[in-house]
C-alpha cells in the first residue's frame, strides 16, 4: 500500500497520478488530488516516492540506431546492391582485382555519407538548450533551487519573468502573469493567464491556446509572478506528447532517393539485358564457359556506373557544406537536392518568416497621426507624421522627425510618456526583459524622445497591475511638486470608458462623442491593419494609490505588429519568381496573419483553423491551391495541410520552429527547424536546421539543391553515355566474334579513375543562371528521361563506333595487344571531350560557359596524365595489360575522340535553327 499523506481534508496515496483535466478543475481540487499543501509543498520523501513511480522529468531520448547500423544504411539503393553482387561474382571467378576495386568505391560512398550524417548530428547536439536547468520549488516549506530533471507532479514551483516553465502545471497564484506560447501553440502575442479554471462542456476538448489557468513546458512567463502545481512531467506534458507522435511518424523519400531507386532500377535492368544477350551469343557460338564468365562480367562492370554511387555522395556532401557555411545543418544528404525540387514552402509566421519583436508600427498621439519607423527592439527610428510621408505640404521643407523644433513634439513627448512609465518591461544590451509588448512601448518611448532613463527616476508610489478581466494597467508617481501622477495603458475601449477628455494638438479637450468616435475609429483602422492596438492615459489625482484609476485624459494611441523580417520579403519574391508557393501557416489571428502576409507579397485565401476543421480531406484539397494563409491552427491542421498539398502532386518543404510544428516538419517532404528559438523536438524532426533562423536561407538553400540536381543529371549523363558506349562496344565485338577490346580491370579504371574526377568536377559546377527564373521541375520527372536517354544513346554510339574502328583498323596493322592498347586510349580519350558536351542540354556546346570551372579542366589534364602513365610506363603495363603506343598512334586516338564534342555541338545547333521560328516568334 502506497504511504498516505493529508491534503486540505482528505487522506490521499502520494503516488498520486498527474492530472491531465487539471485546467477544467479549481486549484485547490487540484491540490488535494495530488495530496500536496500549497503553502508547504511536498516533502523530500513524497518527491523522492514520486519519482521512482513516475520517473524524471525529461522528454524521452529518440531511439538512436547503432552506429554499425548507420553505416549499412548506406548501403541501401539499387546501385548499390548491383555493385555488391558484381564484386561478390568477381571474385568467386577469380578476378580479385575487379572485386577489390569495386569494393573500395563502394566503401569510400558509405563513408562519405555516414561521416556527413555524424557532422550534422554533432552540430545539432550544440543547438539543443531548450529544456530548463534548474527549478524554483517549495519542498518541505522552504523555497528550492533544484534540477528540473527532478520535479515530480504535486511540486509546487515558482515562477517569475523571464523564467522557463520547467513542467506542465496548474496555477495557483498568479500576479499579472502572461506567457510567451509560441513554441507550443504558435500564438504571438503573450498570453494572459489567471488561477480561475477553464469553464468548458466536459466532452469537448478545450485547445491547449485556450487553458488560460494552466502553464505548459518549455513556455516562458514574460511578465508576472506564479505559483503553479506540477500536474504533468516528461513525457506526460503538451510536450511530450508530441515528441511521442513524432516517433509513430513517417518519412516521405525524397525525389532524389525515388529518382535513384528508379535509376538503379533501370541499369539492373539494362544490365540483365546485355549479359543475357551477350551469353546467347556466345553459347551459340560455342564459347567455353570459363571465358563467357569473364567477358560477362566485363560487361555486367560495363553496364554499371561503379563511380555514380560516390560521385553522387561527394556532390551532395559539398553542397551541404556549402549551406553550413550560409546558416544550415543538413541532417540527410538528399535533403538539399530534395529542397531543391520543392513547390510549395509552407511556413511559420513567428520568428521564421517575422523578426518575434514586436514592434510600433503607427502612433495616434494628441490628436495627430504618427508613422514609427525602425525594427525590433532597436531605438533607432523615428517618429514622424504620416501626412509628411505624402506631401502635407510641398513648399513646406522642414523635416518632422523627432529631433527637429515641430511644434508638435513636445506634446508627443507627454503623449507617449505613459507608455513609459506604466511599464515593467526593460531593454538591456543582452536583449528585452519582460513582456514584448511592453517592450515596444518602451522602444517607441524613447524614438519619440522619452529619456530611457525617466523610468528609474520617476519611482512608483503604487499600481493596479494588468488584470485580464479589467484590461488595464495603471501606475502612480509623484513629481517635484508633490502631486500624484497616474499613467494608465491597456485596451482603447476600456481606456476610453475611465476618460472624460482627450488630448489634442490644442491641447486638453473634453471627450465628446465626436472625439470617441474619431478615437474608436482609428482604432479601428489600426486594428484593421493587423495591429495589436493598447491605447495611453494619464491624470493627476490626489490619492497615492486608489483601487482604480478614472476621470482620466487619452493622450495616445500605439498599433503594433511583430514585423516582417527584412530579408524574408525579398526570399518570398524570389521564390515566386522561381516558381515556388509560399504558404504562411501561423497560430495567430487572421487579421495579423493577413497584414503581415500583404507586407511580405504572399497571396491567397485567408482560411481560419476552425473552417479548416470543418473540410473534409478532399475538400481541403481542392481548395488548397488558392489558399495563401492558414490562421489559428492547431498543430494537427499543419499536418493535414501538408497530406493535401502532397495529395496535390507538391513537394511540400515545412519551416518551423517551435513544438507545434514538429509533427508536420516530419510529414513534409523536407522539414526545416530553425537553431535559435526552435526547440529540440522541432530539431529532431526537421531534415535541416537553419542557425540564423532566416527564411531567405531556405530560398538559397532552394537555389543550391536545384543546382545540386543539375549537376546530377549532368553527371549521370556523362557516366551513363560511358557505359552505353562500353556496352556497345563489347556486344559488337562478340557479334562480331572479335576478341574483347578491353578487359574488366580497364573498364573499370575508365568507370572510376578516369570518368570519376571529371564527373566530380561536373559535380560542383556553378549554378546556371537562370536557375531561379524557372518552375520547378515536375516532381514525377526522371532524372533519364526521353530526351536526355537519347543524348546519352547518341554520345555512347558515338564512342563505340570510334574505338571500334580503332580497334579493328590497328588489328590490320598492328598486333592485337597494340590495337587493343589504341581502342583503351581512345575510349579514355572519348571521356574528356565527352565531358564538355554533357555540361549543358541546351544552347551551343561550344562556348564561353566551359571556362567557367577551373576544376573540371584541371581534372581533365589529370585523367589525361594517368593515361599516360597506365599506357607508357612500365609498371602500370602490367596491371592494365598495355603496351606503349608510339606519338602517331596516340594522335590518331586523340583524332577519333574529337567527333563526339562535334556531333553533338552539330546536332544542338541544327536542332535549334528547325525549332527557332515556333520558339521565337519575333527572332529573325
């Protein structure tokens, strides 16, 4: 039987459960459920009881595969199991160099991919700081500092501004409390809470956003002081339970492991093909068995790019380091190509596609209207009239910034000053302490001249603090005459009801109806604008400290927003222009959500959560396209949001940065969590971490995986036409009944060592530069379609016909060792030239656009060296079965291997002069 302990009248075990209706029940109910006294808290005992039933307090660690593990995944693809089986037949027939080589390409691809994902996983471990150290509790009646591993439900903790709520939890005190929830509901603007419960039918959930009696892990308070009961711990709080989802949910591939598989897929097929039509041939001729198996697997190594794998790994392993040194951590290498392929980013408003400060953007200050201009917590900026931005007066060229000697400052000066001083929140170099809102008013203070200092000079004789329910804040100071000054903040109706004048550029005037409607409606208009709208007041009165402030004079009222992040404006155009949807998905208003969405040239339907839950599947699906803005979702719309679009046909990229994201970063095709405010959930799920937390990172993360696919089809063509013309080439030979031109183990040194480093060259070669003046690719594209098969088919007959004729021709004139030496050579040979034909599909081959990568001409020079070397000196003879070719032979393959740069140069023009007059219609 569990020990008992006394709470309030009741006797109850202490392995009480957490309470996870905790928000719908009184405070005290809720105490003596947990068996745990407020004013005392548990005693070390109780907690130390609690924890051995319940456990510590940390979110559950993912399921790590073992490393050995990490490292065979490497090894899943197509193409990669065809390399093995070629090895493993390589050697059971004896060609142990042939099965050796083949198996360092493919240790050398494993490698490179599994230190990359380790790399990745070492620099997320520096970002994940999210979970709260320490914990203020009351245990055994005396205030603790513990770790917060160690809370169990029924501690009672303490909280104050600027704290992290270490744990799920029912307040029980709660003295002007609001809390930042962004990072689990995605809700902006702090949240007022109270000790009241959340009255509600019993059967309908109550959504996390609106439990304003309960506080949640990894929130923080911004202003206020708590007292809260633990209700939930671990993985039993909002938090967790999201983290537990996320272990059910399922990766989608990306378009380049699809594209691979099938490729792969492909070239079996292709393979199986050759060697069977070879093997036909040679049965019929009466070949021995011995010699087929050699020539076949000559063929099978012929047929298989050997190099692909690693030149594929190495490509997209500097296109991740290139993103790291620009602000993002790739935690998969397909993951930049993937982005890359994206249609539609659907992103998070707070703090992803906006700067999470909020900011004054208007101002109605006695009687005049104000634009703020400036970002953030930043005091640079002025305070200027609006009518001065559009010419109140042409002749009149004196500026109306603050600083200058307009008229109207002083009585800004006194407008704003409420502001100032009904205000908690402070501005240190290390940033805002306190609630954000406040911390704009305190911003827009000091632009409008308001001393930053006045604040510690002007000391308070008492105040009403923020009360939900009353909607205000007053504040008392008494100046150098000895008179009481209330300055009061809070909502413009509410402001206006405890008003009896306003302020005016004449001056103090009374509060007629004319002048509440004037107030009301420019509320309203800022309002209307998306502004979080708080109006100011202030009197003299002559009681130190009344109950509550009245017969007070509106002097000012402030529209704030949390701005549009500078550089996001300029990523969401560029990514229109490259074809890709921007979606904003945020948990705020619909009225914020579309003003901030206006400023940053998203478009589209505005559709609010509740209206989301009401479609079905298929009716979000058809409406999906048109929608530009999701407002108030709860963090399961985000997840039918991104199903839709993917039902759509889309590749969906998702950002986001906070719990409630998480879920959909998973079920996106790319997810992408931000380093800074995300949390670590965010960051387990996410495919890419961005440490700025700078959504134009995402567009230039866009632009590099499209350049990243460019450069794979370009290699993939330079590698496959190689294999193509090798495949022709010994299946002509054996119809022929001529002796094999080349054997395995120079197959593959043209497979590895001399298609390999131009292919990596190919790999980093610059972005064109209309890669982002084009639609994205379709996703169901192939990376061999049509056109580009019958390029590579064109260029690998190319190649064979030349070495065949080499071949064939220096047999007549020389002995088969040296012709079988040319027909290496100029196969060899064939690969530089074709190198420079596979760097673009369309346009000229020729042209000033090869002398862009210095890398790929210094690769070709190199695999022209090694040539030499393998065909001149000694040494290498005897690996490669060479002889010395005399300078004459070597001019006559180099000869031979010109044709298929010309062909090709040949055939792009004529194909652009026949197609010219139906694509430029206004050409010549």
């Amino acid at each position: 039987m569990p020990r008992q302990t006394t709470a309030g009248n009741h006797t109850l075990p202490v392995q009480a459960p957490p309470q996870p209706d905790a928000y719908r029940r009184d405070a005290a109910e809720v105490a003596d459920l947990l068996a745990v006294v407020p004013a005392t808290g548990l005693t070390t005992a109780d907690a130390e009881q609690r924890t051995t039933v319940w456990g510590a307090n940390e979110l559950a660690e993912p399921a790590r595969r073992p490393q050995w593990l990490r490292l065979l995944d490497q090894f899943r693809s197509w193409l990669i199991g065809i390399l093995l089986a070629a090895a493993v037949v390589a050697g059971v027939i004896g060609e142990v160099k042939d099965a050796l080589v083949i198996t360092v390409v493919l240790l050398i691809n494993a490698t490179i991919g599994y230190l990359q994902e380790r790399r990745a996983e070492r620099s997320l471990e520096a970002l994940r700081q999210m979970l709260v150290p320490t914990a203020r509790v009351r245990r055994d009646g005396q205030v603790k500092v513990i770790p917060a591993g160690a809370l169990v439900p029924g501690d009672i903790a303490l909280l104050e501004a600027g704290d992290r709520v270490p744990a799920d939890g029912r307040l029980v005190v709660a003295e002007s409390v609001e809390a930042a929830e962004a990072a689990l509901t995605g809700e902006s603007q702090p949240v007022a809470k109270t000790t009241a419960p959340t009255t509600a039918d019993d059967h309908e959930p109550v959504p996390v956003a609106e439990r304003t009696g309960m506080l949640f892990m990894n929130t923080a308070l911004t202003r206020g002081r708590a007292e809260m009961i633990v209700t939930a711990t671990g993985m039993r709080t909002e938090v967790g339970a999201i983290a537990e989802a996320l272990r059910t949910g399922a990766e989608p591939p990306s378009p380049l492991q699809v594209q691979m598989d099938s490729l792969g897929r492909r070239l079996a097929l292709v393979s199986g093909i050759a060697v069977a039509a070879y093997a036909l041939v040679s049965l019929l001729r009466g070949e021995e068995l011995a010699d087929l198996a050699l020539r076949a697997v000559a063929l099978a190594v012929a047929a298989i790019p050997e190099g692909l794998p690693a030149v594929l790994a190495l490509t997209l392993a500097l296109g991740v380091q290139r993103m790291a040194r620009r602000g993002a951590i790739v935690k998969r290498l397909a993951s930049v190509e993937a982005l890359g392929s994206a249609t539609v980013v659907c992103s998070d408003k707070t703090g992803t596609l906006t700067l999470n400060e909020m900011t004054t953007r208007a101002l109605w200050a006695a009687g005049r209207t104000y634009e703020v201009t400036g970002e953030g917590y930043d005091t640079a900026g002025t305070v200027r009239p609006a009518d001065e931005r559009h010419g109140r007066d042409p002749h009149d060229a004196t500026p109306h910034g603050v600083g200058t000697q307009d008229a109207a400052l002083p009585a800004l000066h006194d407008a704003v000053l409420p502001f100032a001083l009904c205000n908690d929140a402070r501005i240190t170099p290390d940033g805002i302490i306190g609630d954000p809102t406040e911390a704009a008013l305190v911003v827009l203070a000091a632009k409008a001249g308001v001393d930053p200092g006045l604040h510690d000079r002007v000391p308070r004789t008492g105040e009403i603090p923020f009360d939900p329910a009353a909607k205000y804040m007053a504040t008392f100071h008494t100046d150098a005459d000895a008179r009481v000054r209330v300055h009061a903040k809070g909502a413009v109706d509410v402001l206006l009801d405890r008003c009896t004048h306003v302020l005016t550029e004449q001056g103090r005037a009374p509060l007629d109806a004319e002048r509440r409607r004037e107030v009301i409606d420019t509320a309203g208009r800022m309002g209307g604008q998306g502004l979080r709208v708080l109006g100011a007041a202030t009197a003299t009165t002559g009681q130190p400290n009344p109950r509550e402030a009245t017969g007070l004079t509106l002097t000012a009222i402030a529209g704030m927003a949390d701005p549009p992040r500078p550089q996001a404006r300029e990523a969401v155009a560029l990514a229109q222009t490259a074809g890709v949807t921007v979606k904003m998905i945020t948990g705020d208003h619909a009225d914020t959500a579309a003003a901030i969405a206006r400023e940053l040239g998203i478009t589209g339907d505005v559709v609010a959560g509740a209206e989301l839950a009401r479609m079905s599947e298929q009716e979000l699906a058809d409406r999906i396209e048109d929608v530009g803005v999701f407002a108030r979702v709860a963090p399961e719309h985000k997840v039918t949001i991104v199903r839709a679009l993917s039902r759509k046909g889309h590749i969906v990229a998702m950002t986001g940065d906070g719990v409630n994201d998480a879920a959909a970063l998973r079920a996106a095709h790319i997810g992408v969590a931000m380093g800074i405010t995300g949390t670590d959930v965010a960051q387990e799920a996410a495919d890419m971490v961005l440490t700025d937390d700078d959504f134009s990172t995402i567009v230039r993360a866009v632009r590099e995986g499209r350049s990243i696919y460019d450069n794979i089809v370009t290699f993939v063509r330079f590698q496959l036409s190689t294999n193509i013309g090798a495949i022709l080439t010994l299946l002509a030979t054996v119809l022929a009944g001529l002796p094999a031109p080349m054997s395995a183990i120079q197959l593959l040194w043209v497979n590895i060592i001399m298609d390999g480093p131009p292919a990596m060259a190919l790999g980093v070669d610059p972005p064109r530069d209309n890669v982002m003046r084009r639609p994205p690719r379709p996703p169901g594209e192939r990376i061999l379609n049509a056109r580009r098969l019958a390029a590579v088919t064109r260029s690998g007959a190319v190649m064979a016909a030349g070495t065949l004729a080499v071949f064939a021709g220096a047999r007549h004139l020389t002995d088969t060792a040296t012709a079988a030496t040319m027909a290496f050579t100029t196969f060899v040979l064939f690969q530089l030239f074709n190198a420079l034909a596979a760097r673009s599909e369309d346009g000229p081959v020729l042209g000033r656009h090869q002398l862009h990568n210095r890398t790929l001409w210094i690769c070709l020079a190199t695999v022209l060296v090694l040539q030499v070397i393998a065909v001149q000196v000694p040494m290498a003879q005897g690996i490669f079965d060479t002889v010395p070719l005399s300078p004459a032979q070597w001019a006559i393959c180099l000869a031979t291997a010109c044709p298929v740069l010309l062909t090709e140069h040949a055939w792009r023009v004529g194909r652009t002069r026949l197609v010219r007059p139906t694509d430029a219609p206004h050409g010549p």
